[in-house]
C-alpha cells in the first residue's frame, strides 16, 4: 500500500494533509502517530475513499484505489475505526456482519480470539444480546471487540486500526491490544496510535504533525532523533508513572482523602474529545 504525495482537504481554505508520502510493504506494520487533530484518522478515510484526494495518489497493490470499485477496495481492507458504530442488532449480528456466510462457530471463534466471549457468555441472551442504537448498550471497548471479532472473521488482507482512545481501563486496553495483535500478524497493517507503547514494534512509525510527515524512523531510531516522537514518549511515560502512583495510593486505605496528582497527558486528553470522527460506515 503506498501513498505518494497525498494532498486532502475537507474545506476549501484548510489543508489537512499537505503531500505525505510512505508506503506498507505487504505484511509490514507501519504506525501513524501524532498530535491530536494532526490528520492521522484522515488518512484511514481516504483509504477506505469516504473522499477524494485533492492531490498525489494512493495505490494498493501497484493500483491506483480512485480507479477500483469501492466495493472491492473495501473488500480487501478491514478497519477498526475510532469509534465503532454497530447495528441496532444482536451482537452475533453484528459479528457476523463481516461475513455472511460464516458458521456460528466461525462467529464465535472470532468472539474468542477478539476476547469478547466470556462477556458474551455473562450476558442471559448471550449472542443474541442486543446492542441497541448504534451499540448503545455495550461499553467503548466492548463495541471495539466486537469491530474486531468482526475483522477477525472477515479476515482481510490489509487491516487499518484506529485506536480507541476512551478512557478504557488497562486490563480492557490491554485485552484490545492482545486481540488487535492477533489479527494484523502477517497482515499489511496501518495502525494509527495513541499509546506509544503499543507501536514500539513497528516496522516503521511515521509521525504526523498539522498534515505533514516531519520525523519517521523505528521506535529506537526516533528516540535517538530527540524529536517530537521522543517527547511525546516521555510524555506518555510520566502520565503512566503518575497513574501508577495514584492506583497505588488508591490501596491505601489510610488515606482516603488523598487528592489526585494532576496528570498531564495532553495527547490522550485531547484525542478523546475527538470532535469530528466522521459517522463512520458502520461495515467497518
Ligand atoms: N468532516 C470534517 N470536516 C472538516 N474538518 C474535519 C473533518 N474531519 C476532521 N476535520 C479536521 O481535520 C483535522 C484532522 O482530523 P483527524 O480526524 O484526521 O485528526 P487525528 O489526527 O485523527 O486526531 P485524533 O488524534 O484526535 O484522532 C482536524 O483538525 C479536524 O478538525
Ligand atoms: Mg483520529
């Protein structure tokens, strides 16, 4: 999957992406990081052309992807947006959404490996738990785990994740995290990163500020470079320290008073307000 010098804007007199070029070579995992509002989820909408470019192409497999039909485009990509929106069905609905034809135990096999089934199994309808409107009833992280079994049973070539950045507690993050790793092992995989620590892995991280490519390297590389990348990183690990500290302080039952630290964590701050995720189509 390659991007060569992709140019977008959503209004006339506001550039988002500025020509960035960078490609997944097949089977790789490249991550996309970067301040809030950088254009980061604007490149996973544009692969999965909810817009047109307003410059530069992006070709999948040596095609340019504005001169294939979207069905099959969107057949060879599974995503797992930033904010899920699931049919107002039952969650096997739901999971099978991402393919028909699959079997109940294909559907539920998914459900496991997106470690979404013993949630299932609590509930008294089980599978047949409706979610309500647009998956009301489920919490963040349940609905994701339902994206993801989703794209686990669909089982498509390219995968592109956006991470959830609601305030999930750490054993549920981690559960995502654990799920999200099954399903792009082996996949050409663009994940888009809020947690630095979930990309230190990648073949290669891309840093995206105000729509251009200004650092891009591995994790060592960028720490070494003493850039954006390294501060946001530094960053990210003081807030993890200083709520360390406070889940510690919370076992101490001598003082229940205590005030919290102030957590200074501006990025994760900031991508939760989020305030123009785009009505993401609800097949992905
Ligand atoms: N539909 C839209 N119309 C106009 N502007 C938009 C629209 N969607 C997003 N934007 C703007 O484009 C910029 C990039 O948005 P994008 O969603 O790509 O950010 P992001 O890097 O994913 O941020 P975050 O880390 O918060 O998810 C933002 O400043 C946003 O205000
Ligand atoms: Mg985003």
């Amino acid at each position: 999957m390659r991007f060569e010098n992709v140019a977008f804007s959503y209004e006339p007199n506001r550039k988002i992406l500025k020509g960035i070029s960078f490609e997944v070579p097949a089977g790789k995992t490249v991550a996309v990081v970067g301040p809030s509002g950088a254009g980061k989820s604007t490149i996973s909408r544009l692969l999965f052309r909810f817009y047109d470019l307003s410059g530069g192409r992006i070709l999948i497999d040596g095609q340019d992807i504005a001169k294939v039909t979207q069905k099959s485009l969107r057949e060879v990509i599974g995503m797992v947006p930033q904010d899920t929106v699931l049919f107002n069905d039952t969650i096997r609905y739901n999971i099978r959404y991402g393919r028909w034809e699959a079997t109940n135990e294909e559907v539920e096999h998914a459900a496991s490996l997106a470690q979404i089934d013993s949630l299932i199994r609590m509930a008294p309808k089980g599978y047949d738990t409706e979610v309500g409107e647009r998956g009301l009833k489920l919490s963040g992280g349940e609905k994701q785990r339902v994206a993801i079994a989703r794209t686990i049973l669909k089982t498509p070539p390219i995968l592109v994740l956006d991470e959830a950045t609601s305030a999930l507690d750490s054993h549920t993050e981690r559960e995502i995290q654990d799920a999200l790793e099954r399903v792009s092992k082996g996949r050409t995989t663009l994940v888009i990163a809020h947690r630095l620590s979930t990309i230190v892995s990648a073949d290669e991280i891309i840093v995206l500020e105000q729509g251009t490519i200004v650092e891009r390297g591995t994790h060592s590389q960028l720490l070494a470079a003493k850039g954006l990348y390294e501060s946001m990183w530094n960053r990210q690990r003081e807030a993890e320290e200083a709520r360390e500290k406070l889940a510690r302080a919370g076992e101490d039952d001598a003082a229940p008073n205590r005030n919290p630290p102030a957590v200074d964590d501006a990025i994760t701050t900031a991508a939760a307000a989020e305030p123009f995720e785009a009505p993401v189509d609800a097949a992905e």
